[in-house]
C-alpha cells in the first residue's frame, strides 16, 4: 500500500514519464554529458595510466560534482509542488479522505516526484563508466558517489514535501525548499573537493554516513509531515485565502514583520483603510497591500532568516578577513536574487488566470502598461528590499575598517550595478513568463530554465574550457562571451590585491549594455504579448 500498491504512486508516474518534455530532457542530459566526455577524452593513440590519473580524476570529479548539482537544484522543482500543487487545484480535502495512509501520500509524492531524477542517473552511468579505463578511479566510488548523490536528492525532496506542506502555494514552498537546500548543496560540493585526497575517509562519508544520515533525516521528516497531513491545521483550501496578518504576529515566534516599521513597509504597507487618490493605480495598491501575504509571513520570515543567517560568515570572511574574495559573497548575493527574485513575479498575471480574475481585470478601464508596470515594481520591489538587506553588507565593508576597498571604489559601484541588473533582469523575466504561460507553477520553471541558462551555462562553459583546454586561448575568449553571466562578471572584477581578468571593463560593460537591451526588448514583447494573448483573448 506505501509503494507497490500505491495508487497515487501508479498515477504519478503515469502522468510524468509518459509527457514529450521527460524525452526530451532526458536526450538532453545525456547528450550534455556525453559531449563533455568526448571533448575531454584524450588524443592519445597510447595512454600511460601511471601519468595521467590526474586528468581523468577531474573529469569525472567534473561529471559528479555536475549531477549533483543539477539533481540537487532540480528536486525541489519536481517535489515542492507535490502537496502545494493539491491544494491549489483544491483537491487537497479529497486526497486526504481516501483510504491511502497519511505516510503513504507522502512516499507515493516523493517516489513520483524524483522517479525521473533517478532515471537520469541510471541514463549516465554508462557515461561515466567509460572513464574508468583512464584510471585514477575505482569501481567502488563510483557506487559510493552514486549512492551518496541519490540519497542526498531524497533528502532535498523530502524538504521539498516538508515546505509544501506548511504553506499553500507552489512557489512559496519552491523558494524556501532552495533557501534551506543551498547550504546543504555547497557544503557537499566542498567535501567532496577538500577531502579528495583522503579517498578511503571520502568513500566511508560518501557510502555509508551520508546513506544513513539521509535515510534518518527523511524518516524523521516523513514522520513530522504525516502528522501534519494526518492533523492538518490548513484543512480547507479556500478558508486560508484569507488571512489576519495582526493576528498571526501576534502568535509568530522569532522575526517579526510589523508593516508600520521600517524597514518593513517598504515591502509590506499596511492595510488601506481610506479610499485611493484619484489617479491611483488600483493594481499596484492592491499588489502591495495584500498579495504579498495572502498566505501568511511565515515564508518572508524563514526566507530573511536563513538568508541572513549564512551571509553573517560569509561577509565576515570575504569581507573582512579576505577581501580578496568579496566577489564570492556577491555571488552569493547574485545566487539568492536568482532563486528569491522569480517568485514574486512569476504569478504576476498568470495567478489571475488561476484565481478567474483575469476578465475583471480587462474589463477595468486601465491601459496594459497600467497593469503590468504595477506588476513588475510591485515584485521587483520586494525582491529589491530582501536582496538590499544582504547588499548593505558592501557598504558596511567599505566604510568600517580596515578599509581594504577604498581604492577599488569603481569595482564596488560596478557590483551594486551588476547586482540591480540582475534582479531588474530576473523580475523582467519571471513577468514575461507570467505573461505567457497559463499557471504559476509552469512561469516559475520557465523563469529559472531562462536565467539558468543566460547566467549559469555561460560560467560552467568557462569553467570547462578551461578545465580541458587550460593554455589555450579559447578560455580567454570563452571568458569574454561570457558576459551573459552576473557571477562571471563579478569574478573578472579586480578587488583588494587580486587582479581581474585582462578585459574586465569590457565584460562589465557589455553585461550592463546587455542586459539593457534585453529587459528593453523583454517590456515591449511584453506589452505586446499582454495585448493580443490575453486583451484579445479577453
């Protein structure tokens, strides 16, 4: 009944593995993979095994530490929508009162949800069997890599299911399942890296405690949100629409959102309780005042905590002990935009379609730019003040002592630039997507699969070439071409006493002037998009 007999399993899988677009992925993957592994194989007619086991390490630390990652950042897009996605089809009630056990939802949700994640790595196996014959690799962590990387995506599936459960729509559930996921990824990332000289203490790690501290991890999770799906307090899709945000500060424990403090309203107004000026505009009002928190300030608060929380070591080291390395606090700030910043944008008009509002809304007697200006400053303002929080670090490491960055105040005011780029770029992008597909849930993905690919394919591009061709002047050019990347961008830049890279001002200027371009042409296909897709339709 928990998984052979599972009916809510069966259909699951069913309705997953059967669509074009698990083909399609799947080709895609593999091919990705296959690709790395012909560029990289050596040239050679006659391999000395004894003098190249350090190339071949690599490469397959490369293919490892890249499944890892994508699996690990693709887990909550497949499982954090398990039981959000129930309750905003309103079908939540009816799951519950069928004969199915509480645990039995929750492992038919996670074996459907991370089904296909594990068909992909079964899909690469064979790809990474063909680097054994280069040598400096055994048999043994390849299986105790692989049983590390599954048990760790169940483990971030199962956050997944965890965050679905505590709030009631998708994208809340998605952006503080990647909160909580990102430290776990980066701190694996970093062992495995650090201890790859120690292989017989990495392979115990990787085969037998990470096994086991993921199986104890998941059981005590499947435990806590059976109860929660067994005693829900959220039974009722349509009763926590509306929610007494006084109320529930009152009952919160921890961080406190107050909106009649600063700097707290500048994402979360109060309530109006007197009629709008005349030439207001009605949506921006409503956008800000009551959207934000129709479901309650329990994500805002777990995702400023955890944010702050992991940036207090992070600015202290790269700020303040080693500014040489304050382009990877910026990074960081550039990673927690990239995941924060679509979510409060990506439902902009695609949750009016959800909510059957969309006709009211054409019918009012405001203009399309109305509509959707108010819609991108409403999202880009709330995901401007939770990035400014981690931003106002680089101003406190520039006027407190020891003032390592005086003299690079050209390199500081080009990442404040590259930083509001970015999040101007990643709203413009969440809203078109909003604009052109028909559910929150698909403008979410559609949004992080652009940004993944116009910020993170170009830096792993470098970082390749470079990896295989490293006295070649393809990396230099591969660098430069690069420009589409922020975190590319913010590593060219010279800081403290570390040199950029040769061309830096060009990369710089050609990331803004970039970017300029494409948010300009992004709002006019927008306003365009918006007129005949849903005027027209309207």
């Amino acid at each position: 009944m928990y998984l052979f007999d599972n009916p809510l399993l069966q259909r699951e899988l069913l309705v997953n593995l059967r669509t074009a677009k698990a083909f399609v992925l799947l080709l895609a993957y593999i091919a990705t993979l296959g690709a790395v592994v012909w560029l990289a194989w050596p040239s050679e007619q006659q391999l000395d095994l004894t003098q190249r086991p350090e190339e071949a390490r690599r490469l397959v630390n490369m293919l490892f530490l890249g499944q890892y990652v994508l699996l690990a950042l693709l887990a909550p897009s497949f499982a954090a929508g398990g039981i959000c996605g129930e309750k905003e089809r309103l079908t939540y009630e009816m799951l519950l009162a069928t004969p199915l056990r509480p645990a039995a939802i929750v492992l038919g949700k996670l074996v459907a949800s991370l089904g296909y994640l594990g068909l992909l790595m079964i899909a690469s196996l064979p790809i990474v069997m063909l680097c054994l014959p280069l040598g400096g690799l055994s048999i043994y962590e390849v299986l105790a890599t692989y049983t590390a990387i599954i048990s760790s995506t169940a483990a971030f599936g199962m956050i997944s299911l965890a965050a679905g459960s505590h709030f009631g729509r998708t994208a809340s559930a998605l952006v503080v399942s990647y909160v909580v996921i990102l430290p776990l990824i980066l701190a694996g990332v970093l062992f495995y890296l650090v201890f790859e000289m120690a292989a017989e203490f990495r392979l115990v790690v990787l085969g037998v405690v990470v096994p086991v501290g993921s199986l104890i991890f998941c059981t005590l999770l499947l435990a806590r949100i059976s109860q929660r799906l067994m005693y829900t307090p959220d039974l009722g899709s349509q009763s926590s629409d509306v929610l007494d945000v006084d109320q529930e500060q009152g009952r919160a424990v921890g961080l406190v959102i107050r909106s009649d403090q600063f700097p707290d309203y500048l994402f979360a107004p109060p309530k109006r309780d007197d009629l709008l000026p005349d030439g207001a505009n009605p949506v921006y009002d409503k956008e800000m005042r009551s959207e934000l928190f129709g479901q309650g300030t329990l994500m805002m608060r777990v995702v400023i905590q955890i944010s702050m929380i992991l940036a207090m070591p992070l600015l202290a080291i790269c700020l303040f002990v080693y500014p040489a390395y304050a382009a990877w606090y910026v990074a960081y700030v550039l990673l927690f935009n990239l995941l924060v910043g679509p979510v409060f944008s990506a439902g902009g008009v695609a949750s009016e379609r959800e909510r059957q509002t969309l006709e009211l809304l054409l019918t009012t007697t405001l203009s399309s730019w109305q509509i959707l200006w108010a819609k991108l400053i409403a999202g880009l303002r709330v995901s401007g003040v939770l990035t400014g929080f981690l931003v106002f670090a680089l101003l406190l490491a520039l006027l407190l002592p020891p003032w390592a960055f005086i003299g690079n105040l050209t390199t500081m005011g080009l990442y404040l630039a590259v930083v509001a780029m970015t999040a101007l770029t990643t709203t413009m992008v969440a809203l078109f997507a909003s604009v052109v597909f028909r559910r929150t849930a698909t403008s979410i993905l559609a949004s992080y699969a652009v940004l993944l690919l116009l910020f993170i394919l170009p830096l792993a591009g470098h970082w390749i070439v470079a990896l295989l061709f490293p006295d070649s002047p393809l990396a230099s050019q591969v660098q430069t071409a690069s420009l589409t990347s922020p975190f590319s961008v913010a590593l060219a830049l010279p800081i403290a006493d570390r040199t950029g890279a040769e061309n830096w001002p060009l990369i710089a200027g050609g990331f803004l002037a970039f970017y300029t371009a494409l948010n300009g042409l992004l709002l006019g296909r927008l306003l365009w998009v918006f007129e005949v897709r849903w005027r027209a339709a309207g």
